[in-house]
C-alpha cells in the first residue's frame, strides 16, 4: 500500500511566533516517523510518501523555499504547467490543481498553509484527524487510526452495512474514531494547524438544470478525456519487475508452463502495459485505445512490442455457458488486432468468489471486492506493470434510474418514453408489462416532487420501521429500477442487521434531513454517490488484489474522464443501450470501427452466476466464520439469523447476495485487523497501540 502524509501544526518552529502548546507538540511531531518514509519536505509542516512509490509517480517543484507542490501518482502535466498550477493555488485557486490528466493528489504548500486536493469519484480519498496541537493527514486512514492510537467507530461500521451508497449516513467519518475523510471534489486547507474543507468543483443553480452541451459535442468530450487519460499512463516510462523482490529469478524451462505461466507463479507481472479485455464495452474501449494511440503503447510505434491484454476465462460457473463462451469469443475478436497480444488465464473452482479466504492483506477499509479478491488477482497476475482496468465506466456513463425524475423535473417527458418501454421489455413479456411505463413514470413523478429532507426523513423512518421490501431480490430490472427511484434507500445488508444497530443509522439520517434543506437533483445526486461507492470498492480492490511491482490504472474515475462524462445530456444517457453507443462513437473518433458482434453487451448474468457458485462451494467455510463473529460481539448483526442466510442462497433462495458479500468482507476486515501486528510510526514518542477492534467494541454498545 501506498500513501502520503503529513502534518500541520500550531508550533511555530522556524516560522516564529509562540504558542503556549506549540514547543510541546512540535517536539512531540519531530519525534514521530512514518516507518519506510521518504521525506520531502521538512519542519514545521513536514511531508513524507510511503511505500513503493516509483521515482517518476513523485514530483515536487518549487518557486521558493516556502512555496512548493507536490505531485502523488500518475499526472499528464508538464513541469511547466505544475508550475503555472502552483501559481494558481498560492493565490487561491484551487480547480487548476485538479485539471491535468491522470490520478493524482496534489499537495500544495504556501508559507505555512498547506492544500491537499481529493479527486472526484474518491478513488483518491484524503483523511485528516487533530493532533499534536494541529492537524495530520494521510491518503490513507490506517496509518492516522494508528497515529492517534483509535478506537474502531461501531456506528460508520453499521452506516456502511445498512446505507452503503448513501453519504448522508456515511457523513465524513470513517472506520476510525477522530479519523475524517473530505469529500470527492473537495480539499483540505490547513492553517497553522486549524484545518477547513472546501469544495473546488463550480456551483450549479439548485432551481434548474445547468446548460447542457449538444450530444455530439459530448462525446467528443468524453472521447478527449480518455485518449489523454490513456496517453498519461502511456508517456511515463516502462516498468519492469524487480526480480530481488520476488521468489527468484526465472528457473527456465519447465515442461508443460510457457514464460507467461513461470512468471505468474513466481508472483510477478509482465514488462511494459496491459490491459484487461473482458469482451465488454469499458475494458475493450480502453485495450483498443492503448494499443492504437501513436506512439508508444506497450511500447508501440512500429518498435514491435504489443499491449498485453488479458482476458479471464470462467470454467466453473455452469448454466452460463453460452454466454461466457460469447464474452470470450468477443474478447478474441478485439484481440485479433495486431498490435495486441492475447492471454487468457483460465480457473475452476479454485477462482471463485469466497475461495481461499483465509489469506490476503489488511486493506485500509472494509469492502465487498475482499470475497473476490482472489479472483481478480489470479487475473491480474497474467497481467503487466502497468495495466488498465475498466472499474467505474458504468457509474459515469450510464443513466442512474433516478435521472428519470430529473427529466420530469425539467419537463421532457416524452424523453422517458424509450427507456420505460425497454423497462418493458427488459425482463420478459408478462402479464404486467403493459403497466410497467407508468408504474415506473409514477415512481419518477413521486420523485420529482418529493423534497429532499423529506426522502432523507422516509428513508429512517423505513430503516425503524425495517421495510426492505423495495430491495430487489431477484435482480429484476424493472424491480432495480423501481427501488432506485427514492431520495436514499436501505442497503441489500440492512436486512440482517439488529434493531439497534438500524436506530443508530437511522437517527443520522434524522439528522442530516434537518441539515440539509436543499439538496439538488435527485438523479445526479445518487448517480454522484453511486461512484463514490464504486470508487471506494475499487481503492479496496486495489490493496487486497495487489501484485508486486503492479499498478492499475482505471481512466473512467480520473478527474476529467468524470468531468466529460457529467457533461453528457441526459436525454442521451437514459437511452439504451447508451454507454456502449458512447464508446462505440469515442472508439470510431480515435479510428477503431471494426467491433465485434454484441460488443456492448453486460456480464450481470455471468457475475452472479459465478458468486452463487461461489458461495455454495464455500458455504460450509462461511457459516464456521459466523460461529462467534465480531460483527455480533459489535451489536450489528445475530450470528443466527446471518448463517441461516447464508445456507438460504447457497440454497438458492432469491436473497441479495452484495448483501452477503458485505456482511462477510466487513467481517473478514475485522478479524484481520485484530490480528495485525505492527504500527505505522516510528520514533521516540511514536504510539505503541495499534488501531485495534478487540476490546473497544463491546456487545451491543454503538459508538
């Protein structure tokens, strides 16, 4: 794992003044070390990157001794445009600090007032919480719970299980008591330790909708965006393994494995950039756009060396077989491009969801991609230094169900008529589909005209009440939709949660219905906090799927791929089949119009096929992990009434399996960090107590 962190304190140090707690808490600050730092910049507001940063992944420049920025991760931008961008940001303006290409986290420091900018979708999430008489930071929020030896906040865990994508339950909290994390398309501003949360994105008019682009101008938008997010990965030097950080150099020939097959056993991934290529929209888009960009992609340019794209080949999941077999036939057919070389990593049963999960490392926050961890990393492991991943094209490109009120509040409503008519006939003909286009043009009119506190306020009263009758059971599109179209609803685990632990997360949502009077758009607001989850979930991925000497880059959730997406007319997302058609335009304007038949397609089907063939193999391993879980030591669940659920959807029972897949890696995380050992701080007056949940999360007791 890798983060950055620093501090910003009211010791005055070489800066003057005094501070009747300053000297203190400045001695107290120098004798505090991150373990493995790399310091950048010193006392009295010092900064450090830790972990396996790449050297071309930190950049710093400076104007003078006082007024420097640096630079986390992958940015597009010339050295010059970091200085003019540090210009900017010493006089305040923050947006050019988050309109270069790439993923990054920029740090600004200017005298003794320090910016630390997040991203857009929370992929990059930055975490702050008091000490030392000031302020610490981090990109991570593990090493701050450490910092301030934490306990663990029951109440964001019960949050998390009962409202996943809702930030009003969420708040700004995290799984560690005093640790804060700033919103997406927020900064953190630090004063001489007195710290402020601004918002860098422009203000919209709460009455109408904002001026929206032609559709062609659009997509011509969102079509630049990925060919410059794409073309930062590729203009940074090539990557190759470190051998002295794996098992061994290559033994050579071993009968029946090729170099690929030794490599992946060995742990390491391939030389150069890759790609996955799963025969869907996101993850063909972004391999077909590597390998054709001019110039050099894996490294392309007539130099003879291909994008190594991968594709995962799924030989367990039965009663799927046809459409596996047409995901692949697609995933061969893009292939079949000249500048791509092709691996396919088959797996059985040993590969699905909730396999082998006794091993794996200690993520900063709990998530549901911890139950399929294993999964993506045998994928990952066929895969090279730098590879690209489609996480998060769904959540910026598709039209959230609740955008439909949106349209009715901006009175176009003969722009519903397509997408309830493939409503319609998304889940077979029926007897009922005919009233399908106005029962869900009545949910959208609901929606339309209920105010935002007052969703906010239903929403607790149902989680009281426990009415989850609106959560989909059976995955329907119709049903999803439907259960879509409300202000904030009740999570798929908010089922098996304790009465308690639901008061607790709807007395938040009480609160925030009385804090925010005005809300904004219902679509774009939950299409806003649908990314945010989706990026989350992906940071997750990131850290317990991680190969050494690997990075993943997922351009849908860089800050101007986000951007050019928003810009996109509802009218044109509500469409189906809207976010391959957006492609598919995006692809033909960088030059690539031969597609494969059904390209577009989704994998939803082949998904969860897959996790209850998964959670039947591992049916036996999962109840035996909720005999005497930590979940119920903490009050949020019985033990009972979850292993009876479990036995339930192995059985096939038409329960909601992310909500299974919640309970059990919320659970994993929690056995893992009471088994941690260790501290992040070094140091004389470092903290010798770990962030821990045993013994701080009594029975029945919500912090």
């Amino acid at each position: 794992m890798r983060w950055l962190v620093g501090w910003s304190s009211a010791a005055t140090g070489a800066a003057g003044g005094s501070s009747a707690t300053g000297p203190a808490a400045g001695a107290q600050a120098r004798a505090v070390l991150p373990v493995g730092a790399q310091l950048l910049w010193g006392d009295p507001d010092p900064l450090w990157a830790v972990g396996d940063w790449r050297p071309d992944e930190v950049r710093v420049v400076q104007a003078d001794p006082e007024t420097r920025l640096a630079v986390f991760g992958v940015c597009g931008a010339t050295d010059d445009q970091l200085r003019v961008g540090l210009f900017a940001a010493r006089g305040g303006a923050l947006r050019h600090l988050t309109a270069w290409s790439g993923s990054y986290t920029a740090v600004v420091q200017v005298g003794r007032r320090i910016t630390v900018t997040g991203d857009l979708a929370g992929a990059r999430p930055v975490f702050h919480t008091p000490w030392a008489g000031g302020t610490a930071y981090a990109t991570a929020a593990l090493p701050l719970a450490d910092l301030i030896e934490a306990s663990l906040d029951v109440g964001h865990l019960a949050a998390l299980l009962a409202c996943p994508d809702v930030p009003e339950a969420l708040g700004a909290g995290t799984p560690y008591e005093g640790v804060r994390r700033i919103p997406p398309g927020h900064a953190l501003v630090l004063r001489g330790g007195a710290r402020d949360v601004t918002s860098y994105e422009p203000t919209t008019s709460l009455a109408v909708a904002a001026p929206q682009l032609a559709p062609e101008q659009a997509v011509d938008g969102v079509r630049d965006a990925l060919v410059e997010a794409v073309r930062a990965r590729l203009a940074g030097p090539r990557h190759a393994p470190d051998p002295d950080g794996l098992d061994g150099l290559d033994p050579g020939p071993v009968p029946g494995m090729g170099p690929a097959e030794r490599r992946a056993a060995r742990g390491g991934p391939a030389p150069g950039v890759g790609a996955d290529l799963s025969g869907g929209s996101a993850s063909g888009t972004l391999a077909l756009l590597a390998a054709g960009l001019p110039g050099q992609p894996g490294r392309l340019g007539g130099h003879g060396e291909r994008l190594l794209a991968v594709t995962f080949n799924d030989r367990a999941t039965a009663g799927v077989q046809a459409h596996r077999d047409a995901e692949l036939e697609r995933a061969r057919s893009i292939a079949d491009n000249p500048r791509l070389h092709h691996v396919v990593v088959a797996a059985g049963e040993e590969a699905l969801p909730y396999a082998d999960l006794d091993s794996g490392p200690l993520t900063d926050e709990p998530g549901p991609s911890l139950t399929t961890a294993g999964r993506h990393r045998r994928r990952l492991l066929a895969g090279s230094a730098d590879h690209f991943v489609g996480h998060g094209a769904r959540q910026v490109l598709d039209a959230h169900p609740a955008r439909l009120a949106d349209l009715l509040m901006d009175r176009r409503r003969r722009h519903l008529l397509r997408p309830v008519t493939a409503l319609a006939k998304a889940d077979g003909p029926s007897a009922h589909s005919v009233l399908v286009p106005f029962t869900v043009y009545r949910a959208a009119r609901k929606l339309a005209r209920t105010p935002y506190p007052e969703g906010i306020a239903d929403a607790a009263r149902r989680l009281m009440e426990r009415q989850f009758t609106d959560e989909p059971a059976t995955g329907g599109a119709v049903d999803a939709s439907l259960a879509a179209l409300i202000w904030c609803r009740p999570g798929p685990a908010a089922r098996w949660l304790t009465g308690e632990a639901l008061a607790e997360v709807s007395v938040r949502l009480g609160e925030a219905a009385t804090r925010s009077p005005a809300g904004g758009r219902p679509g774009e607001r939950r299409a806003r906090a649908a990314l945010a989850r989706q990026a989350a979930d992906h940071r997750v991925l990131e850290q317990a799927a991680e190969v050494r000497n690997q990075r993943l880059h997922a351009p849908f959730l860089d800050n101007q791929v986000v951007l050019a997406c928003r810009a996109l007319p509802d009218t044109l997302r509500v469409q189906p089949g809207a976010r391959a058609a957006v492609l598919r335009s995006v692809l033909a304007g960088a030059g690539v119009r031969d597609l494969p038949p059904g390209w577009g397609a989704t994998s939803h089907l082949t998904h969860t096929a897959a996790v209850r063939a998964g959670l039947r193999g591992a049916v036996g391993d999962l109840v035996r992990l909720f005999d005497a879980p930590l979940l119920a030591d903490a009050g949020l669940i019985e033990a009972r009434v979850v292993r009876k659920a479990l036995r339930a959807a192995a059985e096939g029972a038409p329960l909601p399996l992310d909500g299974l897949a919640e309970l059990v890696s919320t659970e994993l995380w929690l056995r893992r960090l009471v088994a941690r050992r260790g501290t992040c701080w070094t140091g004389a007056e470092a903290p010798r107590q770990r962030a821990v949940a045993a013994g701080v999360v009594p029975r029945a007791r919500l912090s």
